[in-house]
C-alpha cells in the first residue's frame, strides 16, 4: 500500500512539474510575442513620422518648428485619417475571426501585420509630443505594466469578477470616446484619459491571470491549439499596454 502511495504521489509530482514547465513556456512565448509585436510598433510609427514630418518648411507648418510633407497631410488632414485611425480595430475583429482558420504561423504573420498598421495609426504621436516624452511615458509604461502583470501572475485572487465591470467600463470608454471626436472637450478628454488609465490597468492584470488560468485549463490541448491561444493572449496584453501607453501619454507628454 505504501509503494503504491508513493508511486501515485511520485507520479502526481511529475504531472505537477510538467505543467508547471510548460506555463512558464507558455507564458514566455506569450510575452515574447507580445514584445516583438510592440517593437513593429515603435518602428513602424518611428518609420511613418520620419516620412511624415520634415524640419525643412513645407506649406502645412505644425507651429512646433515642424512641417508635413505632403504624405503627412495626406495621413493626418485629409479624409484618409479616418481609415488609418480605425483600420487596426477592424483587424483585431478580423483576426478574432480567422484565428480558428489558420495556422500558427499564419496568425504570428497577422498579429505582426496589425503591429505595423497600429504603428501607421499611432505615429502622429511624433507630430505632437516631444520624442523625450514619448520615450519617458513608454518607459514608465512598462515599468507599471510588469507590476501589474505580475501581480495578476501571482495572486491568489481571482479577478474573473473584474472581467464583467472591467469590460464595461471599456465599451462606455469606446462610445465617450467617439462622442467626444466631435465634441472636442478638453474636460471629458481628461477625463477619458483618467479612467482609461484605470481599465487598462485592471485589464492588465486580469488579462494576465486569464492568460495563465487558460493554459491551466487546457495543458492537455495539442500543441496547435495552444499556440494559436498563446498569439491571442499577446495580443490581449499588447493591446492593454498600448492603450495604457496612450492614456498614460495624455497626462505626462510634454506637448511640441
């Protein structure tokens, strides 16, 4: 009895310790993911403002001793704006629906592809905001993104209760934010940006821990299965940091 206790226990330590291994691979491609897709962020809204902005004077002067070319103005003053603002928001929906369809090298390809255009989309930030203070808000970005990352990581809360509040929260900051396109109030962008902050600070955290507990609940999938879930998870978490990174901007960017 006692050699077929210590085989079963032995036997559960082993099980025990896979799982364990293969979370922190899991997790690691994750953040990998994650990290890579933000680098195509940076340098494609690095690339798109060098090809945007000019010191040379041009008739579109930005006040700030900048000018646009001429792809500037056609990026950020014609009609042309609006399709680049919402083109990463119909991929993301795009990408939730393919994701099942196609392979795991496929869906990397997509998710870095939606990186790039998110970087088009967000690279009038160069346009508006010193490069000294984008760097430092990124800076301070990831710093509170892995405090909090790690705190969904290891908490023995669970957070699924933040989930419904949380989503909420970010469909009322959707339908303020698009009402205040045509407003235009300084008040009600404050205080977007304020609570902004505080969704995608929660969601950071949840996201993380529903990251962890999927791969828990289904360790035993194959390996297709959970490499397309693995791209989904760094997607969730890019998305948390990059608008984390927005709002956080709005407050601590020192303004051209």
């Amino acid at each position: 009895m006692a050699d077929h206790y210590s085989i079963r226990t032995a036997g559960t330590a082993t099980r025990s310790a896979a799982v364990d291994e293969g979370l922190r691979a899991y997790m690691n491609k994750v953040y990998g993911l994650m990290a890579v897709g933000m680098l195509v962020t940076a340098g494609a809204a690095w690339g798109m403002a060098g090809l945007t902005l000019s010191d040379t004077p041009t008739q579109w002067m930005l006040g700030n001793g900048k000018y646009l070319t001429d792809l500037g103005k056609t990026l950020y003053l014609s009609p042309v704006k609006w399709a680049v603002t919402f083109a990463p928001l119909l991929m993301v929906f795009a990408f939730g629906a393919a994701l099942n369809r196609l392979s795991v090298q496929g869906a990397t390809t997509l998710f870095y592809a939606f990186a790039a255009v998110m970087g088009v989309s967000i690279s009038w930030i160069f346009a508006a905001y010193t490069s000294f203070s984008i760097v430092q808000t990124f800076l301070i970005t990831a710093i509170a993104f892995a405090g909090l990352s790690i705190w969904g990581y290891t908490t023995k809360r669970n957070l699924s209760g933040m989930g419904t509040f949380l989503m909420m929260g970010l469909i009322g900051l959707i339908v303020a934010s698009i009402v205040n396109i045509f407003l235009k109030s300084g008040a009600m962008q404050f205080a977007i940006s304020a609570i902004g902050v505080l969704i995608f600070a929660g969601l950071t955290a949840f996201d993380t821990q529903n990251i962890k507990n999927t791969y828990l609940q289904l360790a035993e999938s194959d390996q297709e299965f959970l490499g397309k879930s693995a791209i989904m998870g760094a997607l969730q978490l890019y998305l948390d940091f990059l608008n984390l990174f927005m709002f956080l901007l709005q407050f601590l960017g020192n303004r051209e």
